[in-house]
C-alpha cells in the first residue's frame, strides 16, 4: 500500500470516488475503473473493484497511453489493437472492448476514466453507443476532479456530481421508480417531452415499446411515453436496474411532431407493428379469429407480411404450443409437391427413402399449416387436399390406410383466386373450404400513418443484426418515403433501410442525398421531390462534396461565427453537442 503523506489528488478520495464509479457502472451498464498517475487503482467495479490502492502491473498499456499522451483511447476489440502487441497478459485478457478518458485537473493528468466491456453485450453496448459515451465520459472528466476536490462539502456530494453530469448530457435522460413515478429528468428530456422540470417530477409515466422482437430486446426502438392524457413517441433504451426504470433517449429523435394516442384496449400482437386505422382492426380481427378452429385465407401482395400474421394467428390460438409448419406451394417442384405435404411409404416408389417420410400435414398434427402461394398448387393436388380438409385424414403415397390428422390451415395468396376459378386453374369447392375466414392485408402505401414507425422498426432491427450505431433519419427522408408508392412493399422498405445504415456515417443523420438513385429515379417520388433530390445529389464540387453536404457546411459556419458556446450553436441547428464536434471535424472547420 502507497503511504498516506504520499496519496494522489484522486486517492486522498477514494471512497468517494468509489461510490462514483459505481453509480457510473450501474448508469451505462458497463464495468469502470479509475487509476491515478501512478496506475494505482483508486475505484473500480467488477473484477476491477479488487486490488483497490495496489499499482497496476507494466502491462496496463492503454492505461499508460492515456497519462502520457493525455488523450482518449478507444479499443472495440481488444487484444488486436497495435498497443496490445507483445503484451504478457494477452493472452489472459478478458476485456473486449475499453474506452479510457484521461482527467485533467490544472493542466496535468492526474488519472484515467475507463469504461470497460467483459461480456459481448457490453462490447455491443459500446460499440452501439460509442459517441455518445465518449462525449459524455470526456464531459465528466472535465467537472469530475475539479468538483470533487475543490467542493468537499459531505457525503452528499456525489450525488451532486451525478446530476450535474446528467444534466449536462445531450441525451434526454428519465429514473423512474417501481411506482412508475418520475424521480429524475434532465432538461434534455424535458424538452423532448415538452414538459417543465416542477410538473414532471413525481409524474406517473409508462412505457410502450412499439417493437416487440424478442430477439433484439436492447437498443434503441421506438416507446409510446405515456402521462397526463398525453403521449410522445419517443427513441430511446428503456433499463431496468433494481427496483428502478432508466429510459436514455435517443441522441436522435428523427420522428414527426405529432403525438400518439395510445390504444389500450387494442391487442399488441408481437412482430405485427403498426399502428394505423386499417391494422389496428386488422389486430382487433386476428385476435377474435385466432381461437376458432376454421379455415383462413390470407389475401395481399408480395411483401405484405403473409407470413407474419400467419404466425400471429399460431401464436394467439390454443394450438401455439404445437407445430407450426409452413410451406411455399411455389418453391417445391410439382412433382415433389405431394409427397413433401401427404407423404409416403416404404417402397412407394423409385428412389424414396427406405424408411418412407411424414408429410408436412401429419407433421402439423394439432398444429397450424401454413399454405403459401395456394394459388399455385396442381389441380390434382387441390382435390387430394379438399378430401383430406373435409374428412379430416390423408393418404400418404403408397400407403393403404388413411392417416387421421387434426391441423387448421391457414392459406396466403397475392393472386386473384376468383379470376383463377373462372380461368379452371382452382377448384372452386377447394377455395370455399379455404376462404372460411378470409383476411385481407393493406399495401404499405395503403398505410403511410405507419411508414415512420416501421422505418424506425427495420432501423432497429437491422442495426442490432449488424452491429451499426443507430442513426437519426431526416424529416425529408421521411416525407419522401411516405409519398413512395412501394411496388415490393415491406420488404422492399426493409431491404431499403438495410442498405441506408450501411451508408450513412456512424451516428450521422440519414439524409435525402444517401437515397438510392434507383428510389429517386423510378418515377414513383413527386417530381418537385426528385428534382430537389437530384440536384442536391448532383452537385458536387472539385473535392467530391455534396450540394446540401456545402450547405451543411454553411450553415454550421455561420452558427459558429454567431456563437462563442458550441453548445448554443449546436441547439440552434436542432443537433446535438456530440454530432457539432463531428461535423466541425468532417468539415476542417477546427479554427471555429
């Protein structure tokens, strides 16, 4: 242990920057260690809350850069960053990801703020939230030490430290406690809610995420914030941590002005977003039909999600438990198009397996077949497949004796069977067993008060499959994608919003200059738009910068010239302190 007569500025308190450092953790759910100059570690949490007091051995590299260098370290994937090369401990390390920030206190370094990832999901989180987390890190660092060693006033004062922290972040920030009252809004969340500081604490408040992926439950997506008698759509990650809730807003919120009326008495059917007139009673619909055991035929066109309220129908049914088995009618050659659904034998014919095989209707057996692309079954098979609705057994090829089977069918098509029957192409008596209860899914230009929500969905979907940080989407781009006329309908938004995070810088805004050209050139935009939109991606200047990409320029320029506080120039161009010092390095504007 260091003697008392020759403590560190940051180990003459410890204890209270151990308490710090653990609310720190428990904020943004990552492991976080603190040294002083000499690498003795002062506070940490985790594994790195042993050892308190003890220097650091040689080893500690990224540390060391930091207090030499008095700059911040960023490593996403630890051990094959060039400063890990020849490290002894390489090969034992467990960290996967590390964010170190130097404090500075009268111009010298006198420690090191690290952020720390173990797990996966903690290397996710960082690298979901790197910006925001560096800003934010740097920004503590900057009041942290100075706060604490000039201001000692009692054990209450970390407390005030962390809200000074908060309250200084460009992310809107919410606690609220298990009986769902606020206990804490910094003035960015306020202003999001269009709230005052007086009249929002001890609100009742609640959260309805409007995405319900149970696969991709971290990030950000999109909650309907509910209090008083309104509500807000709002971006953000919803954490619970003990008895407490904490919502972190989105450094984008890139939705429409307009509030949302939640519906509360609607089903909330999972993967089936939306929220407009026609879905909503298509949800009302589902949830009503899905006990009854009768047929269903699904009507819509390509891309409609078929599929998807298929699978809803399952899953609200008292057959969820069982199989759910789904078969293109279009994907499956003719000629193996009946044995894969009934089935064969033992030796029922040239080549098939000596063990014979159960069709997919047996495999459903008090479960759900789903019949994709009906419309393109063979006649022949139609009428095996009425015989077996109707008498409730099949046949399998070869076989003698008939199978009896319990399975609701549920068929999709985006043909027109009427047209098809009048055309003998389907039986007629096959399409009135199947058309029991028949279901119809709007186009998604049919559902324009629906394109935000979902481009917000695939956002959040796509980013937590590829590991991007979840950008801010442009009123502009939503506008024009709410006009697009969307021939391949969610698919083809899906597949769009795929394309659009992998292009867009990380953490910037997705702008009407990163649209596709085929999007821009189909005709399907308003003209007005696509000239706007053309020009703008036409324009480039000697140095391959954009027309709003100079105007862009332009204007930060001017806020900058008008204000000596980043900040306020930053609030008056509408983006964020974080996205200012990008765009101010993007630009070379470093002598504003």
């Amino acid at each position: 242990m260091i003697p008392a007569n020759t403590l560190s500025v940051l180990m003459q308190i410890q204890p209270t920057i151990q308490r710090f450092a653990r609310m720190l953790s428990s904020v943004l759910q990552l492991e976080v260690e603190i040294v002083d100059d000499a690498l003795c570690r002062v506070a940490g949490t985790g594994a790195y809350g042993k050892s308190l007091g003890r220097k650091l051995n040689a080893d500690s590299r990224l540390l060391r850069y930091v207090l030499e260098t008095k700059k911040e370290k960023v490593v996403t994937h630890s051990r094959f960053d060039p400063l890990c090369e020849g490290c002894t401990s390489k090969d034992n390390c467990k960290e996967k990801a590390f964010l170190g920030t130097p404090v500075i206190y009268q111009d010298q370094c006198v420690g090191v703020i690290s952020l720390i990832a173990v797990t996966h999901e903690q290397q996710e989180h960082i690298n979901d939230n790197l910006h925001e987390f560096s800003d934010y890190v740097r920004h503590v660092s900057s009041i942290f030490v100075a706060k604490l060693l000039d201001d000692q006033s009692g054990n209450d004062n970390i407390r005030k430290i962390f809200s000074t922290m908060i309250e200084n972040m460009d992310q809107g920030v919410l606690v609220v406690g298990e009986d769902n009252q606020v206990k804490f809004a910094n003035q960015t969340a306020l202003k999001v809610l269009g709230a005052m500081q007086g009249n929002m604490i001890g609100k009742t408040i609640h959260f309805r995420p409007l995405t319900f992926e149970r696969n991709f439950t971290h990030g950000h997506m999109q909650h309907v914030v509910s209090f008083d008698d309104k509500s807000e759509l709002i971006i953000g990650q919803l954490h619970s941590i003990q008895d407490q809730q904490l919502f972190l807003m989105a450094f984008h919120q890139s939705h429409s002005s307009s509030t949302v009326t939640p519906a509360q008495d609607e089903p909330q059917i999972e993967h089936l977003v939306g929220e407009c007139r026609p879905m909503r009673q298509l949800k009302k619909l589902i949830s009503r039909i899905a006990p009854s055991p009768s047929s269903v035929l699904i009507v819509g066109e390509s891309g409609t999600g078929k599929e998807v309220v298929a699978r809803a129908i399952h899953q609200l049914s008292d057959r969820k438990s069982k199989p759910f088995i789904a078969i293109n009618c279009a994907a499956i050659p003719e000629q193996l198009l009946e044995s894969e659904l009934f089935g064969y034998v033992k030796g029922a014919f040239t080549g098939a397996s000596a063990n014979g095989k159960t069709g997919l209707i047996q495999a459903a057996n008090h479960g759900t077949l789903f019949l994709d692309e009906i419309g393109d079954m063979p006649l022949t098979l139609q009428a095996k497949l009425l015989r077996a609705i109707e008498s409730r057994e099949i046949q399998p090829v070869g076989a003698s004796h008939p199978v009896p089977v319990d399975i609701r069918i549920i068929s999709a098509t985006n043909q027109n069977l009427d047209q098809f029957i009048a055309d003998g192409k389907f039986r007629e008596d096959l399409y009135y067993r199947l058309n029991v209860i028949p279901l119809r899914l709007p186009p998604l230009r049919e559902r324009q008060d629906d394109i935000e929500l979902l481009i917000h969905y695939f956002l959040h979907l796509h980013t937590r499959r590829l590991d991007l940080v979840y950008p801010g989407v442009a009123p502009e781009v939503i506008s024009l994608l709410k006009r697009y006329r969307w021939p391949g309908n969610l698919r083809e938004l899906s597949n769009l919003i795929e394309y659009l995070i992998n292009v867009v810088p990380s953490g910037e805004v997705i702008d009407v200059s990163l649209l596709p050209p085929n999007l821009i050139s189909s005709g399907k935009l308003p003209e007005r738009d696509m000239a706007s939109v053309t020009v703008l991606s036409a324009q480039r200047d000697d140095d391959g910068v954009t027309g709003l990409e100079e105007m862009e320029k332009q204007m930060i320029r001017e806020a900058l010239s008008r204000y000596s506080n980043k900040k306020q120039a930053a609030d008056e161009l509408g983006i964020g302190i974080a996205t200012l010092y990008r765009k101010i390095k993007k630009y070379e504007l470093l002598s504003a």
